[in-house]
C-alpha cells in the first residue's frame, strides 16, 4: 500500500515536467536562419521594387532622351547664293524682314467674341473661320424683315386680286338700304310739306323732314360711289407704291442677312495667323479704338511666302541701286542660310529727317526659318553688263546615305525636321540635290529607320 502511493508521487512531477516543456516556445530561429516564408516576401517585394524603377527610367528616358545622329553642313557658295550671273557686291545694308501683305481682320459689325478658333503661328486657309460674335441680335433683326416682307406681299397679292365677290355684294346691298331709305323720308317730306301748307304742323317739322331727306341722299351717293370703287378694285397706283414697299423691304431682308453672316469672321487669304487680338467675351468694333475697351480687329495674317525686306537707303548711296537688281539675304539668327533677292518697290519720296530713301527686297526663295521683324543684312550686287555670259549655279551635293524615301532630316533647334528633296544625279562627294535644299542646313547622316519627325537629336561631337 505503501509503495503504490510512491509511485503515484513520482510519475506525476515526471508529467507535469513533460507538459512544461510541451508548452516552452523555440527561439533557436530567432538569431539563425529566417522561415522561408519571410524570405520569400523580402525577395518578392525587391522584384517589384526594381521593376518599378526600370519602367519608370526606361519611360523618362524615351521621353528625355535625344538621339545621338550625326551631321554635315550643306554649304552654298557666294555665286549660288547671290542667283547666277550678278556682278561683285557694290552695297551692304541692313533692315528688317517683313510681310509683303499684313493684313489685320476688322469685323463688318460689332459685337461679343463668342468663338476664335486660332492661335499665333496657326495656317489658315482662304474661307477658313476664325471667329464667331454672338448673333442673337442679327438672327432676330432677320426674323422681322423677313416678317414685314411677308405682310406686303400678301396685301399686294389681295389687290392685284381684287375685291370678293362678297364685299361687292355687301357694298351692292349698303347701297339698296339706304336707297329704300331715301324713299321714305321722300314720302315723309312730301306729307310734311302738305300738312305744313294745311297749318296743321309747324314749319320747324318741315324743316326736320327736308334735312333727314338731304342727308339720307348724301349718304346714297356715297355709298353709290363706295361700290362702284369695290367692283373696280384697287387703283394702279396703289398696287405700284405697295411694290415699291416690297423692294425696300426685300433690301432690309437682305441687308440683315448680310449682317448676320459677317458675324463670322473668315479668313480672306491663306497665310500663318501673327497675332491674335481678341479673346473670347470681348467686345468688337467697327472703328479704330485704343488699347482699353473695343478693339478694332480680331486677328492679324500674312502669306509667309511672300517675304520682303524693309532697308533705309542712305541718299547718297541711292544712286548704285535700280529696279529688280540682285541681292543677297542673310539674318543674324541663321548666318551660314542665304537668299536670293531683288529689289521689288522703292519709295517715290525720300525720309528728309534720316536723309534715306526706303527700299524693299522680295525674298525668292523664303522658307521656314525666316521671321517677320528678323534682322537682315542684304548684300546689292552689281547687275549683269550686256554681252556677259551668265554664271551656271553650282549644284549642292549631300552624302546618299542622308537620303531616305526622297526625304532628308534636317536638325533644326535641336530637332528632326523631314525635308523632301529631289535628287538628279550623283557626283564623286554624292548625290546632287536640285530641289528642297538651298546650303546651310545640317543634314543628318544615315538617319536611323525609328527617326520620326519633330524627335529630339543631339549631334554627335566631332573628333578632332
């Protein structure tokens, strides 16, 4: 009995030792290796991390990156340049470029700016809307001449018709009324008269009687008259004054359509939109007006193809210059480009406070880098002497490896620009360009087959 109470005491400590450690927490990872099911997390997240900043490089980088091309100039020399034939320089001058023919769009009507659909530096096209002014006024001023006209037509219509049938009966039966009417008071007059001569009525009775008759016979010939005026109809010159009625109303019909259509405002000529005057809510006028308030016009164009340059001739350099004499163009924005002129208008009066005399050069051959307001500098040359055997223009070659599909790219302010040539042979230094060139433009070499229009390139540095 003893010994099995011994026992019992000694297995249960043996249990509840056992338990104790069941219950322990291992720590033996907590310093060592990590579970594999953290590790995979850590190495996902990092995967996702470093694909988020490729993509987010590789897009800033097709954004922001240029590519890398090189180039060579397309030099000109001094006899293309100045066109052939033309002598050595005898005058240099400066001015500024300008638009032959700057034309500032007014509006035929005043009103508010309800649409303008250009912008500076924008090519129109002949007819192309530019603006809209608000046209509720001149839509109603239509409505209610086209009314006024409508009214006349149909009175002239009723009298060229005629009178009804009806109203020559009413007027036919006026007429018979009043007729029986004069009958009786002819009847009361007469008894009047014999009772009056009687003694039996008094002389004012007779008096009454005889004025009834005299204006119930009045009345008959009126309306007598009144019907044969009915049957007629109306007078000729009647229906002639309400035709003349409908041409002034037909005038007014279409002097408020034209009205109505010169709300919108398009454009007379093609040509690249200079400035834009107006905004949309803004009051437009007819006449000239200041800075503040109405303006005076909407938009100002010009045909950027026809370019001129405005020089001040001193007067005694005058005389070495005539009509149609060769020049040559150069601007200070792009000095290595030259252009082909000729004097196209001098002015009929001299400026005597500067003591010069205006003269201005056509540009032949403008193209896209010219601006409106550049500086200029034009080099007159002598004009051809009788007998002297014109100059043949050099032609101006590129590599063939700058020639794609008939086109060149061109580095302009950092950028492709495709320019199409046309190409008529080829020489020793490459293919000879007759057209789309003119020498100084940097032409790109072996342009790469994903170079698209407008991309941005840098130019690879020469080594020296």
């Amino acid at each position: 009995m003893k010994a099995d109470n011994h026992t019992s005491v000694v297995e249960e400590p043996i249990a509840l030792d056992a338990g104790l450690k069941s219950l322990r927490i291992d720590r033996s990872n907590k310093r060592g290796v990590q579970s594999p099911r953290r590790w995979l997390r850590w190495v996902i997240a990092g995967v996702v991390l470093l694909v988020f900043l490729g993509t987010g490089w590789f897009i800033y980088g097709g954004i922001n990156s240029a590519i890398e091309v090189e180039t060579v100039r397309v030099r000109s020399s001094s006899a293309s340049a100045s066109g052939g034939g033309a002598g050595p320089t005898i005058l240099n001058a400066t001015g500024y470029i300008i638009a032959a023919h700057r034309i500032e769009m007014a509006s035929k009507v005043v009103g508010r700016v309800a649409w303008i659909g250009v912008e500076k530096g924008d090519r129109v096209t002949q007819g192309q809307v530019l603006a809209r002014l608000e046209d509720d006024e001149y839509r109603a001023q239509v409505l209610q001449a086209e009314g006024n006209l409508e009214n006349l037509k149909a009175k002239l219509a009723e009298q060229e018709h005629g009178s009804l049938p009806e109203e020559v009966s009413r007027a036919k039966s006026d007429v018979d009324s009043a007729t029986a009417d004069l009958e009786n008071y002819r009847i009361t007059l007469n008894r009047d008269r014999q009772l009056t001569q009687a003694g039996v009525m008094t002389q004012q009775n007779l008096d009454d009687a005889q004025a009834k008759y005299d204006n119930q016979l009045a009345k008959v010939a009126s309306l007598q008259r009144t019907h044969e005026l009915v049957k007629k109809g109306p007078r000729q010159e009647e229906i002639a004054a309400t035709r003349a009625q409908i041409l002034q109303a037909q005038g007014a019909l279409d002097n408020a359509k034209i009205s109505l259509e010169n709300t919108i405002i398009r454009a007379p000529v093609s040509g690249t939109i200079l400035e834009r005057n107006v905004e949309k809510g803004e009051f437009i006028t007819t006449g000239f007006v200041g800075d503040r308030g109405a303006k005076g016009y909407v938009v100002s164009l010009a045909d950027l193809g026809h370019l001129q340059v405005e020089l001040d001739i001193n007067q005694s350099d005058f005389a070495k210059l005539g009509p149609n004499q060769p020049a040559t163009v150069t601007t200070d924005a792009y000095p290595d480009r030259k252009y082909r002129g000729e004097i196209e208008e001098i002015s009929p009066e001299g400026n005597r406070q500067k003591a010069t005399v205006q003269v201005k050069v056509k540009v032949l051959n403008p193209d896209d880098f010219l601006r409106p307001e550049m500086n200029a500098s034009v080099a007159f040359q002598a004009p051809d002497t009788p007998g002297q055997k014109a100059e043949t223009k050099p032609p101006l070659t590129i590599p063939a490896s700058a020639v794609r599909d008939g086109a060149v790219f061109l580095v302009v302010d950092r950028k492709a620009v495709r320019r199409q040539v046309q190409v008529s042979g080829a020489s020793p230094q490459g293919v000879i360009v007759a057209s789309g060139l003119i020498g100084g433009e940097d032409v790109i070499m072996n342009p790469p087959s994903e170079l698209k229009e407008g991309q941005k390139v840098r130019q690879k540095e020469k080594q020296p």
